[in-house]
C-alpha cells in the first residue's frame, strides 16, 4: 500500500509537470477566463449583466482563500481518515472496542449534541 | 468549468435553474435520510465534501499551456450516489461563487448541472457498469472519476455553445472552439482526478470497510 501511494503520487506529480515542460512559454492563465474572451469574440456585443456579489480585494486575497478551502478540505479528509485508522489500530490491538462498528456512531451523535 | 457571473444570457440561467432544481431537493431529502439512518456513515459523507473542497481549490497546469482543475465529486458520488454528490458539489460551488469570484450565483443553476449533477451522474453509472462486469473496485473508480471529471468539461463547453453559437458556423462551430478550450485541457487533470480518487478509496476499503459495507459500496465479505 505505501508502495502503491507513492506510486500514484509521483504520477499525479509528473502529470503536472509535464505540461510546463511541454508547453514552456505558455501563460498558463484560467481555462474560465480563456472561455470569458471566447464569448466576447463570438458575440462581440455581450455585456456581462451581472457582477459578482463579492470579489477578493487582490491575487493575494484570492490564492488565500483558495488555500484556505484546500486546507478546509484535506483537513477534514485526513480527521477521517486518521479516525479510521486508528481505529483499526485499535482492534487489531485487541484493545477494549466498547461500541464496536458503532464507534463512529457514538462520535457523531456526540458532535450533534 | 466555471461560467462566470453574468456570462449567461438570462433565459439560459432560468432554465439551468428549473434542470438542475430537482436534482437538490432529491439530494437534500437523501442527506437527510442518511442523517437519520445510517448516522455511522456521517464521517464518510464528510471526507466526500472535503476530498471535493480539496480537489476543486487545485489549479494545475496542463498541456494547452492553460490551467484548470478537478472537480472531486465523483468520490461522494461513487459512494452515497449520484444525488447526494449533486449537493456536494453544488456546496463547493455556492463556497467559490460567493467568495472567491469564481462561477457565479446566475451561472450557478448551470455550473452546478455539468460539475455537480453531471459529474456525480457519469460517476456513479461508469462505476456501477464496471462493476457489474467484475472490474476490480480501484478500476472502477479510477475510470469512474477521470470520466466524470472530462463529462463535466464536455457538459460546459456544450452549454457554452449553446448560449453563444457562432454567427457564421452556429452550435457546430462554438462547441469546437468551447471544447479545445475546456476538453483537451483537462484530459491529464481527468487522470490525475482518477489516481487520486481510486487512492482514497482505497484506503477507506482498507480501514473503514464496516461504513462501505453499510453503505452498500461493497457486500459483506465481497473482494475489493
């Protein structure tokens, strides 16, 4: 397994740099905003007729904000995923495993409460 | 695969609206059943929603020397089923819409019917087909979610290209353009989105095996 996740990380990682290889000198700007340009070369008239409710004040603001959600995001992935397995730990060391299945349960009803 | 605020035509935003509604309300009463029933399984709907705030934050680069990113539903979606993933993802959009700039709240109706609703559709149905023709639970998925991921880019360019068609070459025309802009760009980030999936998954096979099975991921004792 720990061969394996290695593996496909190293994978993951060399799918996101070939491209700055293959495509050296490219901007590398937003497939969205590309898309944005698009719409007004075809229909040269369009106005956007509504704007965002709220903007980040900067680049600075915004890569903060989409750290922040990753950060919101893998943190919650690993609280799991750490609950899991330690868990797992837990029983394979025959350690007194009171709610059994329903451990997870019990946690949950708790976090509600 | 973001349409940004205000780039829909209004006639578009009020059907994307009507399309995807149904979708919430079956996915919300879904929640709420899984809530009350299988409440064991709540952290596994949990790790769903943060793998998606993870996977949908990450900007890579890609061959057309433009970036874009994943979407991470189809992990919910494989899971709790193709409802359930539509709120999900539609969560993670209402999050970038309304801080981040980016989609928008009129474009959110269509955002959410190629990310949310189509992504988790072509997810959950590419891993149930697999599936039931024996392919090994890590292939499943994988294949599952890089289709997923490509499916929503598709599903973009195609409602692009039917608001704003080509003056001279019409649909035909603005689909293509509206494809190499969003498809090609997201054939490496439609494998990687697969890898990182089937990895996860994994994992939880391995150490929450109890939840999948209450879930019905797998069949009690059934080989991964």
């Amino acid at each position: 397994m720990k061969k394996l996740t290695i593996l496909v990380l190293l994978a993951v990682v060399v799918l996101a740099v070939v491209p700055l290889v293959v495509a050296q000198g490219a901007e590398f700007g937003g497939a969205d905003g590309e898309a944005e340009s698009a719409i007004t070369a075809i229909d040269t008239g369009y106005q956007p007729w509504f704007s965002s409710i709220w903007e980040p004040p900067s680049a600075e603001i915004e890569s903060l904000l989409f750290a922040l959600q990753a950060a919101v995001g893998a943190g919650i992935v690993f609280y799991v995923l750490g609950y899991y397995v330690g868990r797992a730990k837990g029983r394979a060391a025959g350690a007194p495993d009171a709610a059994g299945s329903d451990s997870a349960e019990t946690m949950a009803t708790r976090g509600s409460s | 695969m973001h349409i940004m605020e205000g780039y829909l035509p209004a006639a578009f935003v009020v059907v994307w609206f009507l399309v995807s509604m149904p979708f919430w309300v079956k996915g919300v009463v879904e929640i709420k059943r899984l809530v009350q029933e299988k409440r064991s399984t709540l952290l596994l709907l949990g790790a769903a929603g943060g793998f998606c705030f993870v996977l949908s934050a990450l900007k890579l680069p890609s061959v057309t020397g433009s970036c874009s990113h994943p979407t991470g539903v189809a992990l919910g979606a494989i899971m709790f089923g193709p409802w359930v993933g539509a709120v999900i993802g539609t969560i993670v959009l209402m999050f970038q819409a309304m801080l981040l700039a980016h989609g928008g709240l009129t474009t959110l109706g269509a955002n959410a019917f190629s990310m949310a609703i189509v992504g988790s559709f072509v997810a959950w149905g590419t891993f149930k087909g697999l599936r039931r023709v024996g392919a090994p639970l890590w292939l499943a998925v994988f294949v599952g979610a890089a289709l997923s991921d490509l499916a929503t880019y598709v599903t973009t360019a195609m409602q692009l290209a039917w608001a704003f068609p080509d003056p001279v070459t019409g649909f035909a025309g603005s689909s293509v353009k509206f494809m190499g802009i969003f498809a090609i760009t997201q054939i490496p980030l439609a494998l990687s989105e697969g890898l990182l999936t089937a990895l996860i998954m994994m994992y939880l096979v391995k150490y929450s095996r109890t939840e999948l099975d209450e879930i019905g991921l797998l069949r009690r004792g059934q080989v991964a």
